[in-house]
C-alpha cells in the first residue's frame, strides 16, 4: 500500500468501515485523565479549565479534518468503498498465492497498481474545498449534526436559541457518552465539570472558525435522562454584532 | 428466587457495598410507623460477616480432602449461561418495556456464553436453615455476594430411613440445587459487569472504598427487580 | 461420592473422623482405604470445624435481621468450587459433618440416620462408653480428648456409607 493511500484513508469519510473505539476503553481513559488532571488543580476552577485545554486542542482538529471531509464529493466516497472492498480481497487472495504459484500473483500484482495509479492522490479529486461556515446558525448545525456523529455516532439531542438573548445557544445531549457513568447526583459540581472536555472541544471548533465564545457544561436531569447535559454556548458580543451588519439586511 | 440482599467483598476483605431488598413492611393498623420487626443488622455486623467470609476462603482451600488432592480429578469450572437473569426477555417484554441502552449493556443481555469460575477453592454457596448465600469471585479478588431467601428441600420422610434412604430419595433435586447456584452466578456476574461500568470508570471513586454510586444503585436494583 | 465423616462435640474437639482417600480401588476391604483417626488430620479437622464455627456464628447474627421468629438458623451446607460440607447439630451440640461432591445435595437424612441408628445404638447407649469425651471438663483445646473407638460403631458406620463412597 502507498504511502499517500494510508495518509488519504483517514481523511475518507467511514472509508473502509466505519471506525469505532470500544467504549469501556474510551471511558476507562477519560476517567483516569480526569483523575490525573482533578489531582494536580487546586481548584474546580482550574479543573475546569484544564479540561477545556484538553477538548480545546481536539476542537481544533475535528474542525479541519470534518470540513475536509465534507468537501470530498460523493462519488469518491463511493469509489473508495468498493476500492476498500476489492482491496481487502485482493489483499487475501495475494496471501494466499503467494506460496503455491507465481503467475496469479503477477497477474493480481498489476491490477493493484492500477488502483493505486487511479487513487493516489486524493487532494487531486476534490475539486473546491467547502467554504467555512459563516452564520452562528450554520455552524452549530455543523456541530449539532456532523461533529456530534462523529465523536459518538448520532447527532445530539437538541439544538436551541436562548429566548431573549441574542448571544446563547444552547447544545442539549441527553445521554452523554463520556461522562455516562459519573453520577450526576452525587456531586452535581464534580459532574458538570467532568464534561468541560466536550465544552473544549465546542469552543475550539467555534473559535478557530471565527467565532469567539464561552462554552460551560449544566446539568439538568429529567426522568429518564438522569444524565442530561446542557451546553450552554455564549457568543462573544463581537460575533452577534457581525452577523447582524453582514446578514440582517438579507 | 428471592434475593434479599447483595453485598460486595473487596480483596482485603473489607464491605465495599451493601444493599437489602426487603421492602420495610407497614403495619396495617397503624400505617404511619413502618414496622420495625425486621430490623437490620447494623454496620459492624455487616464487617464482621464480610471478614469472616473472606478469612473462611482461606480455611476452604486448607481443608480440601485427601481423595480430591490424590487423584487431580476433572472438575468442570464453567458455568452455563441461563438467559435473561435479571434482565427483561424480550420474548415476553413488549417492545417499548424494554431498556435502553446504557453502558456496556448493548443488546438484550450482558452476556451470552458460559463462562469460567474463578472461584474454584474458595466459598461459593452456603445453606442454612433460613436462607441461601450465593458468592461469585472475581479473578481479582473481588466477592460478590447474593443472599436469597430461597432454602434448601428438607428431607421429609426421616420414619422411613433404612439403609439406602439416603442414596436414593434425594437424588432428584440435586439438578435443581445446582441450578440455583448457575442463576445466583449468572446474576451476579451481571452485577459485575454493571460494577466494571458504574464504579470502574467513574473518576471520583477510590479503589478499595466504598462505593456510594446512585447509578451503580439503581443497574442493581433493576437487574434484582427483573429476577422476581 | 463421600470423602469424609467427622463428629465434633461441644468442647470443639474432633471425636471421630474417617477420611476415605481411594474410594474407586478394588480393595472392597471396608479398612482397606483413607483413615481412620489420624493424627496427621487434626490440623484439617481444626480448620473444618473452625469454618462452620465462624460461619454458624455469623449466620446466627444474620437470622435475627431476616426473619421475625427466633428459630435457629444452623448452617446446612457448606458449597466451594471442588466439594462440598454438608453438617447437623445435635440438641447435645455435637456436629456430624460429611464431606462430598455435588452429585447429591441433601444428606441431611444420611446425618440424621448416622446419629440415630448408629451413634446412639452403639455410643450414647454403650454404658462402657465416656460420658464426655474430654479427659477433662474444662479441656478445649483438643488435647486430652478421647476419641471413639469402639469396633461396632465403626464396623456399621462403615457398612452404611458403603454404597455411597463411589
């Protein structure tokens, strides 16, 4: 396999299958990173923020690898699947050949080369990158929708304006997936804070885009979401009074 | 079966968890005052049960007899698994009763296959008169302990001993006794699984410590109310 | 399959214990296998009887939480991965405990015909027999202690478990 193949892949949307990270592994990390960082702060304040420094540097890179994503056309990502699928046949079938006769190897040796000549660059495929989002509204539908499916398979819970306040909005998950076994109930401050990695993560995908913000974490239980968790995303001022010049006249 | 209480050992022998499932029974001419009858055994109580059951694992592998050191016979340590222990069959739930997922609990039961027992000298169930203590160990050390009020068929009949009484007229339930044991750990292999999601991953529980979780509480209390 | 018989009594000393060790050999010699009064078990019978002592006690303390009436809750078996105790008291507190695998679960009623028809047949009314089997009154640390001896008691405990031993 090219080098450009394997660098290419994980810029593919779901490109061979689709990537998934065991859960109790994923968990069993984040808690001992929240245990490593609650021990060295002194404060929840500093907790909280150290937290956030973590999502922060993780935001910056969901945001550049998901709008490359977006911009690869769909026949591409086509394409690549069925390549994904021939080569890992191919790829078998090689194994297997390779010790009982020659001839067959050759012959399968030339069509992987074809492939690799038709898909060896995938930067040459995309002919415009999607342009950043430019309206608040777009881009938490980006994060509400793409950036959520992403990181945890579906897209979150809700998606609101805050009545009267031109600056919130708020990012609702009921079932939240790093922090589903912290019990809210306990310590609801200790909980709250165990989800400012997710709130990092938010505004670093918001600030790098241009939009400067403050992203906190409240817990709001119900019923049957015991776990819910409010995202509360405040703009800076600057940010609500650029939209209004650039789009209230539209 | 019916579990009346759970309680977790941890490796030095110390309660880490203790939960009863007797519900406090009301006294119908004076239904302000929950009756006090049954009154539960206090915290020192409960250590000292925990220990003497930890330092009994020691003693158990001491005593094995001789004619099981001589000939290393094949015991067979896995245990089958009994479908929907403690969780809702979904052949009989409707579909809208059934849980959601959570955790590592993806499908509709924990797990599926027979798995190993760790337990293999140590205590693993005990009789009495009034109730039945199942324990399921962990290969870490951890003990899981199932109290149930279930007890064993008393031999009936005792005018009628003669020689070979007691080699032929209980012969019968002894499928059942076992069965009993294969559910308790079916059971309390899932109240494992639920411990390794709701106390291993959450960040603010210590190792070793008691564990005062309300979501650990509440995957118990759903898995012992599915038993029933 | 029975491995083991023991008989406790209420100073906590071993008074009879018999230990079968090859019960498939084609000695059918009822003498043939295992012990009979060892020395080298004193240490297992020590361990044994202090497990259902702690384990009784223990039980004794769980009983009052569960239930209202105040009967006794005396331990009936004792399970672990490899074998399993099965145990009896007495009114007098003596404990007979049989040791064996899973095949059956209850030998309550092959207790209760061992002390019935054998130990009181040939011990409790045998007048040559102690009345205590502790040299003396006060003795509990198993020293000192008489053990049951007596050819009958033997000869038809063993002609009872017979059948069951395989």
């Amino acid at each position: 396999m090219p080098a450009s193949r394997i660098y290419d892949h994980s810029l593919l949307p779901h490109g061979k299958t689709q990537q998934e990270v065991s859960l109790s592994v994923m968990t069993l990390l984040y808690q001992e990173m929240i245990q490593r960082l609650y021990k060295q702060s002194d404060s929840i304040e500093h907790f909280q923020s150290k937290l956030n420094d973590v999502g922060y540097r993780l935001g910056v890179n969901v945001l550049e690898l998901l709008n490359y994503r977006a911009s690869v056309p769909v026949s591409i990502i086509s394409k690549a699947k069925d390549l994904g699928n021939t080569m890992s046949n191919s790829n078998t079938v090689i194994t297997n050949n390779s010790t009982s006769n020659a001839p067959t190897t050759s012959s399968n040796a030339s069509t992987l080369s074809n492939f690799i000549d038709e898909f060896n660059s995938l930067g040459k495929d995309i002919p415009r990158m999607k342009r950043r989002d430019l309206q608040i509204i777009d881009i938490l539908q980006f994060i509400h929708g793409t950036v959520w499916s992403y990181l945890f398979g579906h897209v979150s819970s809700d998606l609101v304006k805050a009545q009267g306040n031109e600056t919130e909005y708020r990012i609702i998950d009921n079932e939240p997936q790093w922090t589903q076994f912290i019990s809210g109930a306990r310590n609801q401050l200790h909980y709250e804070s165990c989800n400012y990695m997710l709130c990092g993560v938010i505004q670093g995908f918001l600030k790098e885009s241009g939009f400067p913000c403050d992203v906190s974490a409240h817990w709001q239980p119900s019923d049957e979401q015991p776990q819910r968790i409010v995202f509360l995303i405040q703009f800076h001022q600057q940010v609500v009074a650029r939209e209004q010049l650039r789009y209230s006249r539209a | 079966m019916g579990i009346e209480a759970i309680l977790i050992i941890n490796k030095s022998g110390g309660l880490i968890y203790h939960r009863s499932f007797t519900s406090p029974q009301v006294d119908p001419s004076n239904p302000t005052i929950t009756s006090t009858t049954k009154h539960t055994l206090n915290s020192n109580d409960l250590l000292i049960l925990a220990s003497t059951l930890h330092s009994v694992f020691a003693i158990s592998s001491q005593i094995t007899p001789k004619a099981l050191q001589l000939s290393q016979s094949n015991i067979n340590y896995t245990i089958p698994y009994h479908p929907y222990v403690g969780v809702a069959n979904p052949q009989t739930t409707p579909k809208n009763n059934m849980p959601t997922k959570y955790g590592s609990f993806k499908g509709d039961d924990y797990f599926k296959e027979p798995f190993h027992n760790w337990n293999k000298s140590g205590l693993k169930q005990l009789s009495t008169d009034q109730f039945t203590m199942y324990i399921y160990q962990t290969m870490t050390g951890l003990k899981f302990v199932a109290i149930s009020s279930s007890v064993l068929p008393s031999g009936t009949g005792s005018g009628e001993n003669n020689n070979n009484a007691g080699a032929n007229t209980v012969n019968i339930n002894g499928s059942q006794y076992n069965m009993g044991s294969q559910i308790a750990d079916n059971l309390l292999r899932k109240v494992y699984c639920v411990y390794s999601d709701y106390v291993m991953k959450d960040p603010f529980y210590s190792l070793e410590m008691p564990i005062k979780s309300d979501l650990f509480d509440d995957r118990v209390k759903s898995l012992i109310d599915h038993l029933l | 399959m029975i491995y083991s018989f023991w008989i406790f009594d209420r100073h906590c000393n071993c008074i009879f214990e018999r230990e079968w060790t090859l019960a498939n050999s084609n000695n059918t010699n009822a003498m043939g296998n295992g012990t009979i009064n060892s020395k080298q078990n004193d240490e297992v019978g020590k361990l044994l009887y202090g497990m259902i002592f702690s384990l009784n006690s223990v039980t004794q303390k769980l009983s009052s939480s569960l239930s209202e009436n105040q009967i006794n809750n005396n331990i009936r078996s004792i399970s672990t991965g490899k074998f399993r105790i099965h145990t009896m008291q007495t009114a007098t507190g003596l404990w007979f405990i049989l040791v064996t695998d899973f095949k059956q679960q209850n030998y309550s009623q092959v207790l209760q015909y061992i002390y019935s028809h054998i130990y009181v047949k040939y011990v409790v009314h045998n007048l040559l027999s102690p009345y205590d089997f502790a040299l003396n009154p006060k003795e509990q640390r198993g020293q000192g202690i008489k053990r049951i001896n007596n050819r009958h008691f033997i000869n038809s405990l063993e002609a009872f478990l017979q059948p069951m031993l395989t």
